[in-house]
C-alpha cells in the first residue's frame, strides 16, 4: 500500500513540476490559474537555483522506506517518471540551467498573456 502512495505521490510531483513549466498557459482558458500558478512557480524557480530538496521527494522516500522499499518496483514509474524528475547526472550547475529555463519559459509564457490582456 506505501508503494502505491509512493507512486502516486511521484505522479503528483510530475504534474506539479509540468505546472510550473507551463501552468501560465492555462490563463487563456482559466485566468484564476495564475493565483495558483505564481507560487508554484516562485517555488520551482527557488528548488532550483539554492539546490534544495523538494517535500514531495522527502514524502516519496519515506512512504517507501515504510513500505520497506528503497526503489520503487513499478516499471512505468522507476522507467519513466523517476528519470524526469530526478535526472541521473543532475548536478547543482544544471539545476541553475533548468531554474534558468523556468524563469525563461514563463517570461515568454506571461509575455504572451500580457499581449493578450493589452489587446482587451
């Protein structure tokens, strides 16, 4: 059962990690998205350029450490999910790179929001 938290918990990790990439661009469809969108951003952006630890990453191990695990067994997950969020050669100089691509991202992303309200 822990290992099924565990995935999920790694699932919910995923989709917030997408989220902050590219959350900004639900604001053509939700324009409340960006309440929510702003911190998990300023989050991302934080986790990424002081190298710290994300709480999901803290919540996964422990769920597995207590489902006796120290790997996750699923395929789909240790195969193609894991990879994404905890990149084999991630060092603290491509996690700046990657913080640097997020802030990049969403200055397009909001750039275009910006273009689409000055147009109202």
């Amino acid at each position: 059962m822990y290992e099924f938290f565990a995935n999920l918990t790694v699932v919910i990790h995923l989709i917030f990690i997408l989220f902050a990439i590219f959350g900004g661009l639900l604001f053509f469809i939700f324009s409340k998205v960006i309440y929510f969108h702003l911190p998990a951003l300023i989050w991302g952006v934080y986790v990424e350029l002081t190298n710290s630890v994300c709480p999901l990453t803290y919540l996964e191990n422990w769920l597995l450490h207590r489902g006796g695990l120290t790997i996750y067994s699923n395929s789909f997950i240790k195969n193609y999910i894991i990879p994404i969020i905890y990149p084999e050669n991630l060092t603290a100089n491509l996690q700046i790179y990657l913080g640097i691509a997020l802030i990049t991202i969403n200055i397009f992303i909001y750039g275009l929001i910006i273009i689409k309200l000055k147009k109202k």
